[in-house]
C-alpha cells in the first residue's frame, strides 16, 4: 500500500496538479477505486488536498520536505544571495538541488508581476529543459551526462532540447563559461541564465537563476550579477565545510 501512495504522490510530478481521480488513474496505472481509497487516506494524512473532483498536493509535504536537514540548510544559507540577486534585477530568483535527473526547487523569490512558470518551490523539472537544470548537469560528472543522453530527452515546450548532440554541446559551452542559457525550453517567453554554486572539494550543490520574459533578456547585463551572487554563496559554503 506504500508503494501505491508514493506512486499517487509521484504522479503529480512535475506539474503538481491538479487532478481528477480518473487522471490520478492514468497516471499510476492503479485501478480508479484503489485511487479513491488511498487519496482519501492521504488527503487525511494531510498529504494531499481535495477541492471538488480535484486533488492538489497537501501543505503537510511541504513542511515535512523544509525540515531535510541539507536542503534547509543549503536554502538559508543562500537566502541572502538570492535576495541580493532579486533587488539587482528585480526578476524571479530561484535555487534548485539535483535530485536524480531532475531538478528540485528550494526557494523562488519574484516580484509583484510573477511570471508564468512551471518551477514551484518543492517541485521539479527535467534537468535538461531548464538553466539551473543544465548548470548542475554540466558540473555533476561525465558519468551523470552519458546516462542521461541515452535515454529519451524530455521537452516541456518545441524549444526544448531533445537532441542529444546539440545538448552535449551545450554542457560543453556551460563548463567553459560556467553560465548556462535557456530561452523557452521550459516555458514559452521566458529565458534564463544560471550558474552552479560548488562546497568543498568542487562539489557541484546547487545552482541558482534569473528567469526573465525573453522580450527584455540580456545576458551581458544579467550575467555578473548571476555569477556574483552564485561565486558568493559558494565561497560561504566552502568556507563552513
């Protein structure tokens, strides 16, 4: 039955949802009634939340997910950069951890005008498709890189990349310039500039971003702030290691 529930938590991965019960159905492949009965125990639990035929992932997650030692910690931590990359900007700030081929969202700070975007504090995204994605996979291992170019490369939007070639090269230009560039791959008029944040021993952590509407995105300008603020964070991370 534990397996069950994890695999209705899973299914809303990485959307988050909404969904309907015959949606929950298809995405995990149980049986509608054994889906009724175990989101109506989660929902309970506090895991998941009901709101007329839809269900949404419970606050009781998210509490239980800000208490992982690591990450509450790396997110404190970086709190401070992040602010100072926000006010430099005035454009949304995220930091994301890698967790398998995924990057998982520990902070997201933006302003009045948010953009539409499918990164959510707790959630997660292909590595491939976004620019903290990419700048953790460039700096994560020639290991990490080979297994995920042999498997099928996602696509959240027609710019995403999918072709294993042109993404390859594209880590290889991140490992050079130690920033990583998206335009649309995970959100159609958006674009991003990223770079990795390393501990000690060059231990690739975290990486964070500045995502912006792709009508007004300019690198040259976005740039030193993006590396100041990720060159900070890492030399106080290496510093407490």
């Amino acid at each position: 039955m534990l397996d069950k529930a994890a695999f209705i938590l899973e299914a809303f991965s990485p959307s988050g949802g909404p969904f309907r019960l015959s949606e929950l159905s298809e995405r995990t492949s149980l049986p509608k009634p054994t889906v009724h009965r175990l989101a109506a125990d989660l929902v309970r639990l506090g895991w998941l939340e009901r709101s007329g035929p839809q269900y949404r992932l419970g606050a009781k997650l998210f509490e239980l997910g800000s208490l992982v030692p690591h990450r509450l910690d790396l997110r404190e931590t970086a709190l401070p950069f992040l602010q100072d990359l926000f006010e430099a900007t005035r454009e949304t700030v995220h930091l994301g951890v890698r967790e398998g081929m995924e990057v998982v969202y520990l902070e997201r700070i933006h302003g009045h005008e948010a953009l539409r975007l499918p990164s959510r504090i707790g959630g997660s995204l292909p590595l491939s498709c976004t620019g903290v994605g990419k700048a953790l996979l460039a700096f994560s291992g020639p290991e990490l890189t080979e297994e995920l170019l042999s498997r099928p490369l996602p696509s959240l939007t027609p710019y995403s990349i999918t072709d294993p070639a042109r993404l390859r090269m594209a880590l290889e230009k991140i490992q050079v310039s130690g920033l990583a560039y998206e335009e649309q791959e995970a959100a159609a008029g958006v674009a991003c500039i990223a770079a990795p944040v390393f501990a000690g021993g060059g231990t690739t952590v975290a990486a964070l971003s500045v995502a912006v509407p792709r009508s007004r995105f300019s690198p040259a300008q976005l740039a030193p702030a993006v590396r100041t603020a990720a060159l900070g964070l890492s030399r106080v991370l290496r510093a407490g290691t």
